[in-house]
C-alpha cells in the first residue's frame, strides 16, 4: 500500500503541473500570453494548493483512511477533466467582463480577466488535488520517529512528478493531440489511479460509483468535444504549438496570421498586392539612411521574427539582389506561413530557431537586421539588450541598419526611450518613426553615423526613376513625413538588469489609470 501511494503521490503531482500549463493554453487564447498571465495562473494555483495542504492536513487527522483519499482524488481528476469543456463560456464570459479594459494592441484587462477564468475554472480541481500529499503523509505516519523521512519522501516525489508533469504536456501532448484532449489524459490517468486505489482499500463494489465518472468523461471526448478552439468570422485554420494557439483568418481574399488572444495581425497576405498598411513595409526603409543608396545594394537581410513571412515577401519584391535569413521559433508558424501565405520564397533561408541565439550562430553579415518580435505586453527580454544589439552590430555590414518594429503608449514613449539608449551605447545614429493610426513605432539605428537629409535625397533620385518598386517609395515617404524628435536618454537595458517587463506592465496600467482606456471608446 505504502509503494502505491507512493505512486498516487507521482501521478498527483504530474497532474497539478500539467493542469497549469494547461491553463496557461486555454487563457492564452482569450488573454494571451504575457506575464501578467502567467502571474494569474501562477498565483491563483499556488494559491489553491495551499488551500488543499490545509484542508487534507485537518481532514486526514480525522479520517487517516486510504479510501477517504482516493475518493477526494476522484473527484479532484473528474473535475479537472471537465475543465476544459466549461472553460470557452467561462473565459469568454471573464473577457467581455472586462473588455472596456481593453484597447488595441495593450490589453489591460488581462489581469483581472484572467484572474476571474482561473479562480472559476481550477479552484475546485486544484484545491482536491492539492489534499493529497498530507493525506499520504499522514497515511504513511506509522513512526513519529520517521516523520521527517516520510514527508521528505513524499515531497520529493511529488516534485518528481511535477518535473515530468512540466514538459510532458507542453513538448508533447498540447502539439500532438491538442489542450483538450491533454486535459482529459491527465484526468482519467488521475481517475484511474484512485478508482484502484478504492479497489485495493475499500472493495471492489466501492468503484462502482466512480465509475460514472469514467463513462462521463469517455462520453465527453466521443461527443463533447469542443471541435475547434475557436469560431472566429473569416477563420480558415486553427492549430496549437508547444508555442503558440494559431489562427489563419480570410476576408475579401486577403489572409491575416493571428496567434494566441487573436488582438495583433503578425502576418498579412494576398496574392494581389504588397500594399498592406502596418509595419512590415516600414522596415525597408532602413537602408537609405546610408547616402546613394541603390536597392540593388541591399543584397542580404536578417529577420528576427519571420511569422508568416510578410516582411520577407515585401522585401524579394524591393530588393532584387537580395538573400534573406529569417528566424521564427515555432516550426508549426513556419508550415503554416508555406501552406497559407506563400512563404515558399527561392531566396528565403529559414531556420527554425530562437531569433538571438539564431543570429548569434550566423556567419553572415547583412546590409539590414529586422526584429519583429516586440508587441507590448509580450516583449521577450533577451531581446532589448545591450548584449543582444551588440550581437546584431556584429552581423551587420559596415553601413548596415537595423530596424525593430516597438509598440507604445498614446503619450507614453518609455518604452522607446529606453531600447533607443540602450542601442545608442553601440549605434551612433537613431531614428523613430510612427506609424499613423497605430501604436507602432520603427526605431532605425545605423552603423555609421548618418542624418535623414540622406534618405530625403535618396526618394528624391527614386521618384524620378520607374524601376524603384512603389513600396520602397511609400514607406521611404511615410518614414520621412513621421519623423519624431530624438529620443530621451533613460535606462540602458542589460542582460543582468533589464527592467522590461515591469516598464511594460507599468506603462498598460499608467494609461489605465490615467483614464486612457475611457478616452479610447
């Protein structure tokens, strides 16, 4: 009994873990992924199972009794299993709450949104299962004299399981048969652990009750499957990565790649047309800071943050001569912008890997570095770094430009403020542009010292020519006409001290505070 309990313990804390990362997955498509999230998740769930420690503390001193255990367990897993079927109503419910929270691409009422799903949808499951490691405990607690090894032992297989219970579900289960049915793994191999356990101490006709649940959940992955993850207008494909939810949406035969809550467009695609408005076009500006810049000069490009492969389509089209080199970490975007944004480009080398450490390894120098990983709240910190910056200097040739796509703020620029200093301890020249009608802003940095008069006379020679592409002219035009005043000189981001997820967080709440969310209604 003591090596199945053992066990039970195992399985429990595998089940806890995945159940979180589970979470993460179903509020992710509602509320994103930013750290104030994962905050929520996080929290709450700590949070329940301290409630559970406790309560299976005092109701295991009453009943110390196996059967009593297994069936808390019972329902714990049962309940767990149901998560996911009851969680599209509840979570949407928790986002029109809190929708007059929300503007554009800074979603501030993701905290108390996400905080709302996650105290309906797991207080109950991860509060039962939380009970069972004192009940094992104190199961176990035949020697007071080994009291200190016993909870050690079970502490510690419990962590054993929440280790496997990490990267189980997340490398695995959630990529290969999706959240839901994840869900309901970890439930019945939970359900299944207990309806034994109930076998073995109370009898076998005590399982029969609990074998209702078992036909419930069984019904539930035959009939009640939620199909797909969401039932968006326009939508056309839906998948889940260890990354990311992706959504392909379609309207008026234009294609918009869209991950996770669905507020942001990361790619844009229509066999007709290059013209898409946005940033992406923005970034082939770049270059003519450099005086007498020809297209044809632009002969090798970096792209930290190749999604569906915009950015890449834009530029074969401008540039004639040019290779490209792009980066995107998740495999299942790369397949998805082949099959429905023609990201098929003879010139377009893509690596499935992180953007920096992708970059890092390359032996290319390119005449202009783009990073298109940025959308305020989801700001991966590796990448606003002195450190970082100088790694792209490096891959750069002598006049080449770097170009990041920054979200802010109406009125809030400290966010550029600080990426602008901190690459202007490597970059002598840096220039921000903003986009109209957006809250994106492209920062240029140049490694030679260079002044806007240069792309001035550059679109100046473009204009009187017709074999410049038109896109390169408008978004020469555009970057010219929105010029902004150099930036203030703040924090210099660093590896061992970068301040960006709370400059982030406090500039979403500031413009809450502020009344900035009302204004936009």
């Amino acid at each position: 009994m003591r090596r199945y309990l053992y066990f039970t313990v195992f399985v429990s804390g595998m089940t806890s873990l995945a159940a979180e990362f589970g979470a993460s997955r179903l509020l992710g498509n509602v509320f994103g992924t930013s750290n104030l999230v994962w905050a929520a998740i996080i929290g709450l769930i700590l949070i329940y199972l301290t409630v559970g420690y406790f309560l299976g503390g005092k109701w295991a001193d009453k009943s110390p009794d196996p059967k009593t255990m297994y069936a808390i367990l019972a329902w714990g897993a049962f309940t767990l299993g149901i998560v996911p079927y009851i969680s599209n109503p509840v979570l949407r419910l928790a986002a029109n709450a809190f929708d007059n929270l929300q503007f554009d691409n800074l979603q501030v009422g993701v905290l108390a949104g996400a905080f709302a799903g996650v105290l309906v949808l797991f207080t109950v499951p991860i509060t039962l299962i939380g009970m069972i490691s004192p009940f094992a405990i104190r199961i176990c607690m035949d020697d007071k004299s080994r009291a200190g090894n016993v909870a050690g032992t079970i502490y510690a297989i419990s962590t054993i399981g929440s280790f496997l219970g990490t990267f189980l579900p997340t490398l695995i289960l959630i990529p290969t048969i999706g959240t839901t049915r994840t869900f309901l793994v970890f439930s019945l191999a939970l359900l299944f652990v207990a309806l034994a356990g109930i076998g073995s101490s109370a009898g076998a006709k005590k399982m029969l009750p609990y074998l209702l649940m078992v036909i419930v959940l069984a019904l539930l992955a035959i009939f009640g499957g939620r199909g797909g993850i969401k039932s968006t207008t326009g939508q056309i494909f839906e998948t889940e990565s260890a990354y990311n939810y992706i959504q392909v949406l379609e309207f008026n035969g234009t294609r918009y790649l869209r991950l996770n809550e669905g507020q942001g467009v990361h790619s844009e695609y229509s066999p007709d047309t290059l013209f898409y408005g946005g940033p992406w076009q923005q970034f082939l500006a770049g270059p003519f800071f450099n005086p007498d810049r020809e297209p044809a000069d632009v002969t090798r490009i970096g792209i930290v943050g190749l999604a569906a492969g915009t950015t890449a389509r834009q530029s074969a089209a401008v540039f004639p001569n040019v290779t490209m080199d792009g980066w995107e970490i998740d495999p299942k975007i790369v397949k998805v912008g082949r099959t429905y944004f023609d990201m098929n480009l003879p010139d377009l080398n893509v690596y499935i890997q992180d953007g920096r450490l992708g970059l890092e390894q390359s032996r290319e120098k390119y005449d202009l570095i783009i990073v298109d990983a940025y959308r305020p709240p989801y700001i991966p910190p590796h990448l606003t770094t002195q450190e970082f910056f100088q790694i792209a200097a490096d891959h750069l040739n002598p006049d080449g430009v770097l170009a990041i796509n920054v979200g802010r703020a109406p009125g809030d620029r400290r966010l550029i403020d600080g990426l602008a200093t901190t690459i202007g301890t490597i970059f002598p020249s840096i220039y921000v542009m903003d986009i109209p009608d957006t809250f994106n802003s492209i920062l240029y940095a140049s490694l030679q010292p260079t002044e806007a008069a240069n792309m001035q006379a550059n679109l100046e020679r473009f204009l009187a020519r017709s074999d410049v592409h038109p896109l390169l002219v408008q978004s020469m035009m555009l970057t010219l006409a929105n010029l902004q005043p150099a930036p203030q000189q703040t924090t210099i981001f660093t590896d061992d001290l970068n301040p960006i997820e709370w400059l982030t967080n406090n500039l979403i709440l500031n413009f809450l505070l502020e009344g900035g969310a009302e204004a936009m209604q």
